[in-house]
C-alpha cells in the first residue's frame, strides 16, 4: 500500500513523531533511547526558541494508518547569512529498511526546501552542532552516547540511493585513561602553569560552576566560530544551554584554565556515560528513571567528553594539554578506565593529533550528506 505523508497537526501525531524511534528499534541492543523530557520540548516551538529564527517542519509517514516514518526540515536562517550559505537541513530522520518510505520522507523535505528557496540538503543535522548529527557509518558495535544518536546502517544505504553523497566526516575516539600520568604531559602542564600567567579551576560543587558559565560559553562562541556548522550563541541560547546540560555535569569533570586577570582561557567539560541507566528507564525519568540514570553514573567506567576549547591567542601554550592532562588525572581518580572523545571533525587534525597523543583510536565514525536541489 503507497504511503502518506503529513505535517504534524495534533497531540496524537506529535506523540507518534517522538516515540516512532522506539517502536522501531526497541529490540535492537545498541539503541539508545532519548530522554524523552528533554525530546518533547525540543520540537515544542513553543519550549525551544530555535523554532524562532528558523523555518521548521516535522513529518510523518504513514503506510496503512501506522506511522513508519518520521523526519524534520530546517531552514536556519542565521546560520546561512554568516556562512553565506542556502542550506535546507534534514535531520532526525527515522524508518525501518523500506526505500519508499525514504524517498517519501526526503522528497517532501527537498520539496519543501526548494519551495523557500533552498538550493542544497544537508543532514542529518539539527538546530544546533550541539545537536546530535550524522549517520554513524562505523562502530555500530559501540553504545552511543547521551549527545549522539545511533542509527543502523542501512539508513546510509537509503539516503545514498535518493542521490546524497558525502558532505563530512566526524570521529569518535577511544581514549585509554593511563595508570600513571606521561611525563611528557606533566612536563606540559609545568611550563604553562610557570610565573603564574595560567591557573586551573577545579569544582566538587556545582553551584560554584554558575557564575562560569556565561563566560565559558561567550569563550565556545570564539573557539567554534569556524567550526561547521556552528552558529554563535546569544545570551537567551547560553541560559538555554546552561540549563539543558547543567543538571547532568559532574563538577569533578570541569576544568577552567583562567588567565592572571580572571579571565576564561580555555575549558574541558565531560560527564559520566549515562547510557546503561537511560536504556533502563527506556528514556523515562519518572517514576525511577532519575535512580538507574544517576546509579549508571556511578558503576560506568566511561566519561564522555562533551566540549572544549582554548582562547586563539594562548593556542600553542600548552592550555589543550593542560586541559588533557587535569581530566585524565580526575578520571583516573574516579575509576574511569576510558574517555569517549565526542565527535570531532575529521579536518580538525590539531584535535585528532593530541588525542591520538593519549594513545586514542577511531571507533566511532558519523556522516553528514548533502544534495543539490532546485529552487522553486
């Protein structure tokens, strides 16, 4: 039987919209579910401010009156007149392994695209580069983390035959935490720290992170400002963010290098792998889901690394280092026997470089595609 294609129009299909990826995948043992709070304001327009500088629609495709497929379109205005761009995106793109129900979910998107005037498809790709991105093309192997998404492969195979070829690549590394600490770290971490020019922040309470956070973000909008994809954050996006993540930081995995004047130089933010206790909870935090999130936190012996960055101008002073080595010291403290490196762009080399420094390996890889289409 064809399938139909829809707009969102009631609480019945905005509920099928955010708990299709489950009916799909719930059997599959790598998947993990999304905290649902957190999903049911994201594609609110009325809870997620981003639905204010951006054109936005979510999808369904239905075959028989049973949803089998969901997607969303964004036109980010903002993000096309810095980068001088006019991109359409697609992103949390969800079907089983049926091209039908792929060609019908990108061709209303493209179709819509070109209708506001959008000349090339990106995705997957969301809001934000904060936002999960990509199809993983490697390590289906490995559990995802709380900021990526997990897909099966044959999503890649889907978008490929509809005419999508390669945009850019992500990696994912895999970083041992040593026994002891490389001596030729400590010796990093001497220089910078001489005649005082630098000071490391370190946290046990979370209320002292507060009055950091602006600041910590003001200084992400520098670091990332040539990264792809990154839009620069403005003060409601920063209080947007700060509470998003903020309940979930553990203040031992912040580190904050500050210059002699006070001021943010460079960051390291990573929590513990949260992963076990999602999937318990099937992504609910009530009535237990808080309790396997925060037991899962404690038991893993995984912290994912979720961002960092270093001022431009002390680049080369040893701060990344500085950074590297802080966390390691307080991840091996806790017990943690590895890192996750969060997506790193594949161009970003001098990243790659000092992970691969700390003996890391790629294990995770994520695709973002891209297709011409014609304006209407």
């Amino acid at each position: 039987m064809s399938v139909n294609v829809k707009e969102l129009r009631s609480k019945k299909d905005f509920r099928s919209f955010i708990y299709l990826p489950e009916e799909l995948h719930h059997d599959h043992p790598n998947w993990l579910p999304p905290i649902y709070l957190d999903e049911k304001r994201y594609f609110n327009p009325r809870r997620n401010r981003s639905f204010g500088h951006c054109d936005a629609v979510l999808l369904l495709v239905s075959r028989d009156g049973r949803p089998v497929g969901r997607i969303m379109g964004i036109i980010h205005r903002r993000s096309n007149e810095i980068h001088g761009e006019n991109n359409a995106r697609f992103g949390f793109m969800e079907c089983g392994e049926d091209q039908e129900v792929a060609h019908a979910l990108l061709q209303t998107i493209e179709d819509w695209a070109a209708r506001q005037g959008a000349s090339r498809m990106v995705g997957p790709m969301g809001f934000s580069d904060q936002d999960p991105e990509g199809f993983m093309i490697e390590g289906f192997e490995n559990t995802p983390t709380i900021a990526c998404t997990y897909n099966l492969g044959y999503m890649n195979r889907l978008v490929i035959n509809e005419g999508y070829r390669k945009e850019i690549d992500y990696v994912v590394y895999k970083v041992p935490v040593p026994d002891r600490m490389p001596e030729n770290q400590l010796r990093i971490q001497e220089r910078a720290l001489r005649r005082g020019r630098f000071r490391v922040a370190e946290f046990s309470q979370k209320r002292k992170l507060k009055p950091l956070i602006r600041p910590v973000l003001s200084l992400m909008n520098e670091c990332f400002k040539d990264i792809y994809g990154y839009v620069p954050f403005d003060d409601k996006d920063m209080i947007a963010l700060a509470r998003r993540y903020l309940p979930v930081l553990d203040p031992r995995f912040v580190k904050i290098v500050l210059d002699q004047d006070g001021q943010v130089s460079g960051f390291i933010i990573g929590i513990p792998n949260m992963a076990e206790g999602i999937r318990r909870s099937r992504g609910r935090l009530f009535p237990c889901g808080f309790f396997w999130i925060r037991r899962a936190a404690k038991r893993t012996r995984q912290l994912d690394l979720l961002l960092g960055g270093v001022k431009e101008k002390y680049r080369g002073a040893g701060l990344d280092s500085l950074l590297g080595l802080k966390i390691m010291e307080s991840a091996q403290k806790a017990g943690f026997t590895y890192l996750d490196s969060h997506r790193e762009l594949e161009t970003n080399v001098k990243v790659r470089a000092e992970m691969e420094r700390w003996g890391g390996i790629i294990y995770k890889r994520y695709r973002i595609y891209q297709k011409e289409i014609r304006p209407s």
